[in-house]
C-alpha cells in the first residue's frame, strides 16, 4: 500500500499539474495529502472534484513566500514529504512581468527549503531518513536544442527566458540545500505537459477554445518550434515513483518521447475539433494565422527519460495521438470548467511581445 501512513505536502496543489498529482494520490495511494496553493489566477479548486470530503485530503490556503505560515503548516501537520510544484509557469508573463517569477520560483523554493530543513533537524533518526523534498522543474533550464540530440540529466543548464531562469535558479538552490545541509533533496524536469485542467493561456487549450469558437488561431513564427509532449497524468505517476523510489541528490527527466512542431499540434487539434464538433464555418485549419514570435523563442526541447524508465520503471502509458485526443474530448465534455474561467474575466489577449 504505497504512501501507507504518510503525510504529503503538494504546493501547488491547485495547479494544472499539482492537482494532476494530487488526484492521483488520493485516487492511487494511500498517503494524506495536504494541498498548499495561494490560489493564483491559473488555480482552481474546480480541478479537484473528488477531494471535498476526502479524509486523506486538507487544503492550505498559503503563499509559499511567506515563511511563518509554512512553518505554521509543518508544525500542524508533521509532512513526511514535499512535493514542490508551486510556480509562476507562463513564459509570456514572465516576459512582460519577471518580478513575480523571480519572488514565486526562486524566494519562494528558497523559503519552502528553509522551513523543511528546520522540520527536517528536528525529525528523529528514523523520519529524517524518510524525509523527501521533491522540486518538480522543467527541461526550459537547458535552453534550445538543436536540430538533434536530447537533453539529459548531466546538459548544462542555459535559460534563456525569465521563467527559466527562475526555475534554474530553484533548482540551484535545492542542490544547495542537499550539498550544505543534508537536506534529502530530489529534483525533477520535465517537458510540455497537457491534458485535462490546463489554464486557457497554455498553447493546447487556447487553440481547443478558440478552435470551438471558430475564432483565429496564432501560430509563434513560422510554427516549427519543437516541443516534446507528456500527458500530465503520466506526469504524475512519474513523480510519485521519483518520490517513493528516487535516489536522494540525483535528478531525473521525465519526457513523452512525443517531439511535435507547434504548427502540427495545432493543425490536429482543429482536425479533431472538425471530427468531433463540426462547424458550419468550415473545417478550422483555415483559422490558423502566423503572428510575431515570443521574444528569445527556443527552437527545440527534447528529452532523453532513459533514466527513470530504466530506474524506476516508468513508462509513458499516452502517446501524442492518444493523449491529445483525450484532451480534445475532455475540453469538449467539461465546457463548464473553463467557461467559468473566462466568464470570470481571463483575457486571452497576447502577451509577452515586450513592447
């Protein structure tokens, strides 16, 4: 029975991919999970529906940033693990706003590490061998590929947007936290995720709900950027096995080996839009419009998983064509969770041009 027992801490729990690992360990295990959010623009509660009532489930309404409230948190609840996916994550924002980036990604990890560290001191023997502090990352810290080759645990970092550059700097600083003080760290990073609960500004969603509303379609550039896709329910079943079997100090890539153009995600999403949902306007390529490119727009991410496959075991159970389908289906049959997202005011209006 895994997790038997213990009492995980999920920042960043209401998120797109912090309520995809908290549904998954409430669904698939037997641990207790504590859901820390500040509930943010892109969060949503809605993205958790089986855990109201749930006994093995609490909600924490607190920022990350603010250290006497975590403290307050670990002393209430004694976690036997921290799972940190609490993030500002929109490269467009970051681009038009860095100092929320830099106070979330980086002040915050650094605030999350040092109240865990004095929980961690004062665990007997036995819970300090247990402990974990699980940082979840992205393969962005490793900048733009070229047009071969994969990223790997050993690439050197090369962030080249605000947001990467504040998760390069939170994943320093768990390093630093394991190297200087022993803290049993673990790290992970992984590639584009989508599926079901993405915040509408994410590039799949944004073309599902426009697509549906036979509204114009931007494409970054010529749309050749390659992205490599991972269903974020193969996601988090990833990251628990990080968490439950993962070698603490070592980092592990968590990729779907599914390497796409952004130009041929969005071409069959509206191929699937016209499958599924047909409009008399005609078929939804014809939306598709090249606008200006995002400012330093990475050409290629790709990356290399070999190591969790082959050390834990992991294998991504959604391939692109299956999970995007999926995808597509699900936005289609949960229309009232995002209709309440934009009727509650999100603008989709581009950002991120820096001018």
């Amino acid at each position: 029975m895994r997790f038997k027992g213990s009492t995980i801490f999920v920042t960043g729990g209401a998120g797109f991919i912090g309520s995809a690992v908290v549904r998954h360990l409430l669904r698939d295990t037997h641990a207790r999970v504590v859901n820390i959010d500040k509930l943010t623009y892109a969060a949503n509660l809605n993205s958790l529906p089986d855990a109201v009532g749930n006994p093995h489930y609490a909600f924490e309404q607190t920022c990350i940033r603010e250290g006497s409230a975590l403290r307050k948190l670990f002393d209430k609840y004694q976690p036997d693990a921290v799972m940190n996916l609490a993030a500002e994550s929109h490269v467009d924002r970051s681009i038009d706003g860095p100092g929320e980036f830099i106070q979330t990604n980086i002040v915050g990890t650094f605030m999350l590490l040092q109240e865990s560290l004095r929980h961690w001191t004062g665990l007997s023997a036995e819970k300090r061998a247990q402990f974990r502090f699980l940082h979840i990352s992205t393969d962005e810290v490793f900048g733009s590929l070229g047009d071969e080759g994969f990223f790997t645990e050993t690439t050197a970092y090369a962030p080249n947007s605000p947001y990467s550059a504040s998760k390069a700097s939170s994943d320093h600083l768990v390093r630093a936290w394991r190297e200087t003080y022993g803290l049993p760290t673990l790290v992970t990073n992984c590639s584009n995720n989508y599926g079901p609960y993405q915040f509408p500004e994410k590039l799949i969603p944004h073309v599902i709900i426009k697509g549906l509303a036979d509204e114009p379609l931007p494409v970054y550039g010529d749309g050749q950027n390659i992205r490599d896709w991972l269903y974020v329910e193969d996601h988090a079943k990833a990251l628990t096995l990080v968490l439950e079997n993962g070698l603490v100090g070592e980092t592990y890539n968590v990729g779907g080996r599914n390497e796409r153009t952004n130009l041929h995600v969005v071409e069959g999403i509206c191929d699937l839009l016209d499958e599924f949902s047909p409009s008399p306007a005609g078929p939804r390529r014809n939306l598709i419009s090249f606008v200006a490119d995002r400012p330093g727009h990475d050409r290629r991410y790709a990356i290399d998983a070999s190591k969790v496959e082959r050390e834990l075991g992991w294998q991504a159970q959604e391939h692109f064509e299956s999970g995007i389908e999926k995808t597509v289906r699900w936005y289609l049959d949960h229309q009232p969770w995002w209709r309440e997202i934009l009727n509650g005011g999100y603008a989709a209006a581009r950002v991120g041009l820096n001018r």
